[in-house]
C-alpha cells in the first residue's frame, strides 16, 4: 500500500522559547524583550530574595544582642526595600535561591518566616523590631534581659489604651518592673513580652513584640489580631472597650 503524506506541522512558541517578529527587510532582527523581576502594577511587590548586607548583619548584632544566630539565613526583597522585612529561611531554601539569583527570571511570592522588621525612628536609624510569627523560633537566641514578663492584665491594659503605647512606671508588678529596668539599663529597645498566665491553651505563655523607646512601652498588635490576643488570654471583650489604631513609636519620641 502506498505510504500517505504527513500533514503539515507548524512548531508552536513555548513559554521557554518566547517566538523573535521577523524583521523587515533591511531591519536588524528585534531583541526579547529583557525579564522584569517586579511586578510593577501589583500592590504586593514579588521580587528575588537576596541575602542580606554585612552592614544589616552588624545593625541586627548590636541592638539584638544575638549569640550564635544563622545570620547567613536572613534574606530581604531586593527591590522592596522601603521597609525591610528580613526573612528566615532554611538551608535548602537558601542553596535554591542561590541557584535562582544569577537568572533573574523568578518573581518569589513567599517564602522563610518574618523574623525582623525595620522601624522609622528618625533619632535611631537601622533599628529593627521583632516580629510576632518569629518568636518562637527567636526565644533560643533572645539574651535573658530581653524577654519581659508580663501579667494578663497588663497585656488587656496595653490592647485597650491608645496606640499601644503606656509609660513603663504604669507596669506596677515587680518582676515586670525590674526586668524593664534592666532593659532599659541595656538601652532598651525590641522585646519580647511573655505571659506565662494566658491559659492552658499556651502551656509555654503567650510571646508578644515590643519596644522601650523613651519612657514608654509599645505593644505591636494590629486591629485584625486584637481580639485574637484577647480570646488566647481568655478575655472576654466589651462593646465599650475601644479599638486603638495602629502603633508607631516614633510618635513617643514626641511625648
């Protein structure tokens, strides 16, 4: 029997191998045009991962206090830097964002843990914040002085009063007290409060960021976590009970 043609077949573009116009006669050939690593017309900005500079390594050692912490794990946004959020991330992921870099062609939506957050406080420049989903994973480089403990009433006070902010001799319980003192001795600045009395539900205490900034203590809970923070400490919130506003403790500078 005798063999029927082959239909013909036109190779189609793929993702990998994007198709080049024809240029016109006489024209030079038109270049790909090159990757963007940011989605510009985005709210959220996706862009590479990249580890962070040596100077952030010595900002982050002398405010924290920090023994023996992974610093070569920490990345940032590469060109979202107006407010660093530095990022955790384990080995693996490391070695495979190492191998991402050099191409320049990945939009990174998420990866790590938030673990430091920069503050805009225009007196200390380079100063960064702990961040809530961090802790747990922070508590084992934390120096002691640092980690502040705090009685379920003075955290329902803190999530009441305006922007979260209170003076430190408002904080009557005398552990409280002393282990405020000597964070402020040290300079004050990030910590964490730890409320052993939240409930059963935390058999190792509720963690929450802070910073001592001048003569005041700022508790770092949104509107939206609020009165999550409320039901772990089994506080029952009132219709009257305000919801402050968002916290900036630059603003204490200011008081």
């Amino acid at each position: 029997p005798s063999q029927q043609p082959l239909p013909e077949t036109t190779p189609e573009a793929t993702p990998e191998t994007p198709s080049v116009p024809e240029a016109e006669a006489g024209e030079d050939p038109k270049p790909l045009p090159a990757p963007d690593t940011v989605v510009r017309n985005s709210r959220k900005l996706t862009d590479m991962l990249v580890p962070i500079e040596p100077e952030i390594v010595k900002a982050l050692e002398a405010q924290f206090d920090l023994t023996h912490f992974p610093f070569h794990c920490l990345h940032r946004r590469e060109h979202n830097t107006s407010k660093k959020k530095l990022l955790f991330v384990s080995p693996a992921c490391r070695e495979l964002l190492s191998t991402m870099l050099p191409t320049r062609k990945w939009n990174i939506v998420g990866a790590g843990i938030r673990l430091f957050e920069e503050l805009p406080l225009k007196e200390r420049p380079e100063q960064y914040r702990f961040t809530h989903e961090g802790l747990g994973l922070m508590l084992p480089y934390v120096p002691a002085y640092r980690l502040i403990p705090f009685p379920r009433t003075a955290i329902v006070h803190l999530l009441t009063v305006d922007g979260r902010q209170e003076e430190i001799e408002k904080f009557e319980e005398p552990s409280t007290q002393s282990a405020l003192q000597l964070l402020a001795a040290k300079g004050g600045g990030p910590c964490i409060l730890r409320c052993a009395d939240a409930g059963p539900a935390l058999p190792t205490g509720l963690l929450l960021s802070a910073y001592h900034y001048g003569l005041k203590l700022t508790l770092y809970v949104n509107n939206s976590d609020r009165d999550n923070v409320f039901y772990q400490i089994g506080h029952k919130v009132e219709q009257t009970e305000p919801a402050s506003g968002s916290l900036r403790p630059e603003d204490s500078a200011r008081n």
